[in-house]
C-alpha cells in the first residue's frame, strides 16, 4: 500500500497577477538553462546568492545549490504579482506559482516560494536575513533559484527539494508514442515508481529499471488526447513524490494556467473548521466519481493531529507508520500536506496520482482530518495537514 504525501509547502506573501504573457522558458521538462538564458545573469543575482548561501554557512547548514532556472522563475514570479494590490485567492496565486514552475522545466513537487517588497538591494538583503530563517533551514532544501527586481522593488526566492534528477521530457506529445523517462536518484531516494493519471480518472502504475543510482523506463501515453499527470515516487523516509508534471497529448501546453477554487471556504476560520471544511471537499470529490463519502472518525482525527503536531515541531513532511487495528482495524492510507490554504492542499492532493488514488479509494469508508497551524516570521500562517483513510 503506497500512503503519499502532499506536493507543496507554501509561503506566499503576494496577491494580484498582471497579464503578462506565460510562454515556456523551455521545450521540455528538466532542460537546464545558463543563467543567460534564464535573464538572471545581473549582479543582483549574485548578491543574493552570497547572501543566501552565507545565511545556511552561518547556521552550520549545508547550503543548497544555486539552480538557474529556478532564478528565472523568481525573476518572472517579481514581474507578474503586485506586491501592493489586496485581491486575488490565495489558491490561484499558489497555483500560478506552480504553473511558472513547470514552464521553466521545474517538476519538484516539494517547494517554497517568497515574494516580498524591496525598492533597494539593501531591503532584499533584509528580507533574506528574515525569511531565510529556520523555517527554510529544517527543510532540507537542496536548490534554490534568487532574484532581485529594481524595476517592479520585488524579491523573490524559490527553494525546492529535489529527489530525483531527470533527463528531459516533451511537454506536449502526439498520442499513441512512447518517450523515454531517464532519470538519476538523489541523496537517499531509492525504488522509484512511476504513477500516471489519465484524463478519465484511471490511474497506472510502473515500476522502472533500476541499476544503482540509474532507473529508466518508457512511457506510453495513449491514443486518447488531453491532461495526463506524471508521477514519479521515491522512498525516503517514506513515500516522497519526487517529482509531478502534467503531459498534454494531441494538445499545446496551456499559456495561462487554469485556477481551480471551492467557493464558500473560509480560509481565515479556526483549525477545527478547517478540517470539517477539508472533510467537505474530499466527498465532494467522491461524490463527483459516483463514490461513496467517507464520515468523520474521531479516533482517527485525533490520530491525524498528533501526526500534524509532529510534522509542525520538525517543519516537515514526514510520515507515520500505519498501525494495525488503529481505530477499528485495518491499515490506514494517509496523505499529508504543508500549505497556507486547505484550497491549495486539496487541488494539489487531487492533481497527484498517488493522493488521489488515497481519496478516491472505493473501499474507504471512514476519514481522520488533522490540522495544526504555526505562524512564520511574517506573520503567514503555516497549515501542517494530515488525512487517513480507514476501510
């Protein structure tokens, strides 16, 4: 049984989208741009990156590794968000942010955005001595990608975790062709598994070859056109979904992303009405399949918070061990998750194979919803979620 856990930790600190134009920074996933290429080459890069990596040196942390394409994201994340503007939803920020992630080729699905105010480069120096604080340190972040901007007085600073390094991969395909999926496993991954979602709501899963670090596997995609998602899962203290991304078939690579909401969720309410508006989205989904909806277990709730509570004492993503005979008997299935909003933890679980396929699962009958908040140094409120899916 694979129990996965959730695509992204967000801290967002940004609000309207202007209309920029989003065309691809790249043709393919996983292509690794020059600093050149990304237009991030200036001597405000630099400087930031010093400063970044002197913060992690100081602490006695190893720090992570300057990733180009990452920095084109921040430079084009400072140039499409209004730092003084109040309006917009938080899922649809967090969502574009993933959208300009993958069209830089960028498929990580463990990453922390920062955008905040700087008319000089001394106010960016500030904020990266505040905000690259222990939050970002416990994480385990091993890339990051920096940018200054003196035209729209922005900075930004993605970090991410990556799990696996792979070799290019098409965007958009004819239907009915294979493509090779050829990737290396990093740090202590190991036995990687390849999940794909069909428009259609199936789900497959592979198993690739592996030769010491090295796995490598040919993908199908079939003859019926539209959105395929990509998984590729890897054990490392657990289940960790190494890397996600979306493979258009018979169809071009979308230049706006599409925002998905859920109307009526109060994102400001109390943690315990979080997890009943959180219990309410998933049956929401399963009723969209024709399933059966899962009703609350206290047991299980209770269980799920104590996991959050962990989760928020470490600042990251780990997993439990399902227990035999907890609440009732039966392993569980269990999806976890850091966010700022339950509408971004839902649409990312849904848009992952291996969560989904935990949501959607016909013999679940009873669900455990746990939720633990924690405020960062700016104030941003920080959701450690947990769900455990019980028979």
């Amino acid at each position: 049984m694979i129990r996965a856990l959730a695509l992204t930790f967000m801290l967002v600190s940004l609000f309207s989208v202007s209309e920029e134009r989003f065309d691809p920074a790249v043709k393919q996933y996983h292509e690794s741009l020059t600093s050149a290429e990304a237009g991030t080459d200036g001597k405000d890069l630099l400087v930031l990156d010093k400063r970044i990596t002197q913060r992690y040196v100081k602490a006695g942390e190893t720090p992570p590794t300057l990733d180009s394409n990452l920095s084109g994201v921040s430079r084009r994340l400072c140039r499409v968000f209004d730092l003084d503007a109040a309006d917009g939803a938080l899922t649809s920020r967090s969502q574009l942010i993933q959208f300009s992630l993958r069209q830089f080729g960028v498929t990580d699905s463990f990453y922390f955005p920062v955008l905040a105010p700087a008319d000089t480069q001394a106010e960016a120096n500030r904020w990266v001595d505040l905000l690259v604080g222990k939050n970002v340190l416990d994480m385990g972040f091993n890339r990051f990608g920096a940018y200054w901007s003196k035209e729209d007085k922005t900075v930004a600073m993605v970090f991410s975790r990556r799990l696996v390094q792979l070799s290019p991969f098409p965007m958009s395909v004819k239907p009915g062709t294979a493509h090779l999926l050829f990737g290396s496993l990093l740090g202590a991954s190991r036995n990687p598994q390849l999940l794909i979602s069909t428009p259609d709501g199936a789900f497959l899963q592979q198993t690739p070859k592996v030769s010491g670090d090295l796995f490598w596997i040919q993908v199908y995609l079939p003859e019926e056109p539209g959105e395929y998602m990509l998984e590729v899962l890897v054990e490392e203290e657990g289940p960790q979904v190494a890397s996600l991304f979306p493979v258009y078939v018979g169809s071009d690579v979308p230049l706006r992303p599409v925002t998905r909401l859920f109307p009526g969720l109060n994102e400001d309410a109390s943690v315990l009405e979080l997890e009943k508006s959180l219990l309410g989205l998933i049956n929401r989904a399963r009723r969209h399949r024709g399933l059966t909806e899962v009703r609350l277990d206290p047991t299980l709730s209770v269980s799920a918070r104590k996991h959050s509570e962990e989760m928020a004492r470490q600042r990251r993503l780990v997993h439990a061990v399902a227990v035999p005979g907890e609440s009732g008997g039966g392993n569980f299935r269990e999806n976890v998750s850091i966010s700022t909003s339950i509408a971004t933890t839902h649409a990312n679980l849904l848009a992952s194979p291996s969560h989904r396929r935990n949501i959607m699962n016909s013999e679940s009958r009873r669900c455990g919803v746990g939720i633990v908040a924690r405020n960062l140094e700016d104030g941003t409120r920080i959701l450690f979620v947990t769900e455990r899916f019980s028979d």
